[in-house]
C-alpha cells in the first residue's frame, strides 16, 4: 500500500511532538485514522499535502465564519505584518477591535484581550472570584471551557472524545471548588445555586454547548439562569468563544436576549488568529490590574496581527443580510440531512442546529445534555467521517464536535455535499 506524505508526516511528528499533534483531538484516534495534514486552504476548501480537496466544515474549529484566506481579513494581516509582528505595547488596533466587540454586545462594556480562548475562561472565573470573594465556580457536565485545571471536570470537547473523566495533574483541592451539573436540568440548577454550604463565585456556561457536540438550552434554561444568579449575587459567564459572532453580530446573547455580567470570546474575533478576551461590567472588570487587585497579563495580548485580522473579520459580518444567509444555508443542509437520516438510517440519528453550527449524532435521541450525548454510537461517527474524507468532505474528526457553516460555502457546494452523504448513509444502513 502506498504510503501518503500525510502519514509520513505524521510518522515524522511522532517523533518530535507528543501524540504527533498538538491539540489532542487533531490526531484523529476516535475515528480510525491517522490526521491529514494540510498545506493551504482557501474559501470553502481546505487541501492536504498530498494535493487533495475537501469542503470544509471544521472552519478551524470555528473562527473561519467567512472562510478561509478571505482577501479583507488577508489584506488587514499583511498591511499589520509590515510594520511588525509583536511590540508588548499598546497600540491602537486594540481599542478600534474593543470598541466593535463593545458595541456588538450590550453586556461588554469594557474587554480584556488575551490570546486563547483558555486564557480568557481562566482569567474571568479569578476575575469573577476576586470580585465576589467567594471560591466555588459552577459549570455544566459536557460544556469544555478550555483547559484549565478549574474546568477539567466533566468537561467536553476531546476529553469526551478520548474517554478521559479528567486529567492526572489536576489537584484535588483546585477541582474541589469545582462544582458541575447536569445541562439544561432546572430542578438541579435552582437546588445547587440555594446551596447554603456553597460560596458560590461565578457560573460559567456555554449558551449553547458545542463541545459535547451542538446542544441548545432548553425554554427558560438561560432566562432562570440569570433570573437566580442576579437574585443570589453570583456572576454568570456566559463561555462565547464558539457563539460569540456566530450566531449573530451579538453572539448568544442577543440571539436569545440575555445579559451575562462576563462574556468569554475567542474564534472569530480574530480572524483565525490566536486570540482571546473576556468582558463585561464595567464594575467588574474594574477590579483588573492595573485599575484594581486581581492580576491577569500576557506579553502577546493584543497582538497588531491578530486585531488586524478580527477587525477586518467584524467588519465584514456586519454585511447586511449575512447572518440571514448563513441561516438559510445551515437551514437547507440541516434538513437535507434530517431527510437523508430518516430515509437510510431512522431511528439512529438525531440532528441539532443553532443557526451556522450544528452536529449529527448517531443516537435514536433526543440529545439535550451530556447524558443523552455519550450516547451516541461512535463508531457508526468514525465510519461516516471516513466515507465522507475519502469523497472530499471534511468534517471534524469527533462525534462530540459542531460542524460549521461559513459564508464561503455555496448552496451548490452544500448540495454537493449532501450528495456525498446520501452515499456514506446508504453504506452505514449496509453495515459497509
């Protein structure tokens, strides 16, 4: 069998890089494969090493809402480059970038940038902490809030993924603050937070979960949310680094009309490029050093290159009709997916879709939180990935992640695609 550059590259990276990969969910194990690895993408396409295309619904994982190489956010990127990388300075890119997300969310009055979605999570559950003087943080089972050690309990995204229920090198008295409830389940939400013996800091949540792949919050979830955590004095923060420009200009937020006190974003703000930030009151975020006591800093925090790139990014979804327009198309590839389940494979699949973001669980369901999630039938997933990678469709490489919709991506490439999965399905409801 002939070997390709993508496995003899990922031989090569065994030996250099932990795993081979330096994101765990990137090496592929779940379904069956070794990882491609990609050389250049463009649009809606993405091609590997070897010369091949694949329509892309990774999207990076998410930020690439208006596909990849887009020529404002390329352009923005190489006009920044020519004045220098990284200066550990102020510049001015980061207040024209903090007046758009200020503007966008109603709940940001002002924001702190980082350069991960990680950083941001970490730096808001101190702020929240410091603010309050209380220690416990409250998130929900199958929400991924980045790799801290505070989060990795029940967490989402390739901790699912790889059967992990935590992580060795977690101290115990740091998870001991940790508390994590069912998702979407009222009765544990109101008992948890009226907890007498629980000094309650903060609840982070994902508005809707995309890490134990696409859950939406069930009616009243959010709205009894903020209703409890603004009556017991307790900071909700809502995690947006996948929804945050995603589901609309105002994130969540303004999709279901709630105000979190702290807002988590990531992805997109950046255009692709590594970044973070969390915002909120300005109440709050007034106790950030150098204003007030609680530390958080980094020397790449608001690199020129990555404001660049997420300004030129927000400036183009604010096009009128684009959300519109991405709605539209996860709609029609939505139910061309409902269609093709129920023909080959019914009773076996369950899709979930909020707006551009969505995932095709292979469980009779209903899925609406981690419970319901897990069980999903993996390896009917792995199969499906592969059969769609060998037509040229790239989808992400786990059962318990979203497939995105991007602007780039045609409703012909999109019909496409369905062709491709009507062919995959038919081989499942085979057993091939």
């Amino acid at each position: 069998m002939m070997v390709t550059r993508s496995q003899e590259l990922f031989a090569q990276a065994q030996r250099y890089i932990p795993g081979g990969v330096n994101s765990p969910v990137r090496a592929c194990k779940s379904v069956g494969c070794d990882p491609i690895f990609i050389e250049k993408a463009d649009g809606a396409w993405v091609y590997d090493v070897d010369g091949n295309a694949y329509l892309d619904f990774v999207g990076s994982w998410g930020p690439m809402i208006l596909g990849h190489n887009h020529p404002a956010v390329a352009a923005a990127i190489r006009e920044a480059l020519a004045f220098g990388a990284s200066f550990g300075a102020p510049t001015p890119k980061e207040i024209e970038l903090a007046q758009q997300v200020t503007t966008a969310l109603p709940s940001v009055e002002q924001v702190r940038f980082v350069s991960s979605g990680t950083e941001a999570t970490m730096s808001a559950i101190r702020l929240a902490r410091g603010y309050t003087g209380r220690k416990v943080v409250v998130k929900f089972d199958g929400c991924y809030h980045g790799h801290a050690d505070s989060f990795l309990v029940k967490a989402g995204s390739g901790v699912i993924t790889l059967g992990i229920p935590g992580s060795p090198g977690v101290p115990d008295e740091i998870v001991k603050n940790t508390v994590s409830i069912p998702y979407n389940d009222l009765p544990t939400l109101e008992k948890t937070l009226r907890d007498p013996d629980l000094a309650i800091a903060c609840v982070i949540v994902e508005p809707v979960a995309g890490n134990m792949g696409v859950v939406a919050p069930a009616p009243n979830f959010l709205t009894r949310l903020r209703e409890l955590t603004a009556e017991l004095g307790i900071v909700l923060i809502f995690d947006e680094v996948i929804t945050g420009f995603r589901l609309s200009r105002g994130g969540a937020q303004e999709y279901y009309g709630i105000r979190p006190d702290l807002t988590c974003l990531g992805k997109i703000i950046g255009g692709g490029l590594p970044v973070g930030a969390y915002g909120g009151k300005k109440e709050i975020m007034a106790m950030i050093a150098p204003e007030g006591p609680v530390y958080q800093a980094g020397t790449l925090s608001g690199n020129p290159l990555a404001m660049a790139a997420g300004i030129a990014t927000l400036r183009e979804l604010q096009r009128p009709g684009l959300y519109e327009e991405l709605e539209r198309k996860a709609a029609f590839f939505a139910d061309g997916l409902t269609s093709l389940a129920a023909k080959y494979l019914p009773g076996r699949t369950t899709l979930n879709r909020v707006g551009s973001m969505m995932t095709a669980f292979f469980t009779p369901g209903p899925v609406t939180d981690y419970a319901s999630a897990i069980k999903a039938d993996t390896a009917l997933y792995a199969a499906h990935y592969r059969n769609m990678l060998a037509q040229g469709v790239w989808l992400a490489p786990a059962q318990f992640e979203a497939a995105f919709i991007s602007a780039a991506q045609s409703e012909a490439e999109l019909a496409t695609a369905l062709e491709k999965t009507e062919a995959s399905f038919r081989k499942l409801a085979q057993g091939v």
